[in-house]
C-alpha cells in the first residue's frame, strides 16, 4: 500500500473515496481512530492509502477531477 494523501480536510478523504471506487480503485483510510481520539479537532491527519500498482491511476483521477493533494 501507498499513500495517496494526507489531510486535515475532513470532505477530502469522502471525496476521494467516492471518486476513487467509481473508478474501480480500492483504497483504505488510516489513521481514522487518532483523529477521533483527538477530539475531531483535526490536529492529526488522515491517510488515504491506495495499491502501490494503483497510485499513478488513483492520482490521475484525482487529478482529472480537480482535487489538490500533493504527490
């Protein structure tokens, strides 16, 4: 698994998801629990994770959809 994205941004990581299965791409969320731990104040960010064969297609398609993520 590769990381795809880090983020504070809690509508990031849905997006991202929703975009991301519709072009058959699994992914996986981390991190999810610190950042409940924490409060929600979104101190701690969240990863998204991707196939180390996908990440090139998952960057592609966030890209092609206008979300900013660095990588």
């Amino acid at each position: 698994m590769e990381e795809l994205l880090r983020t504070n941004d809690i509508t990031l990581i849905p997006l991202a998801r929703t975009l991301l299965d519709e072009a058959g791409i699994d992914s996986f969320e981390l991190d999810v629990n610190m950042s409940v731990l924490e409060g929600s104040i979104g101190i701690l960010p969240r990863r998204l994770m991707v196939r180390s064969a996908e990440l090139e297609q998952a960057r592609r398609v966030l890209r092609d959809f206008g979300v900013k993520f660095e990588g």
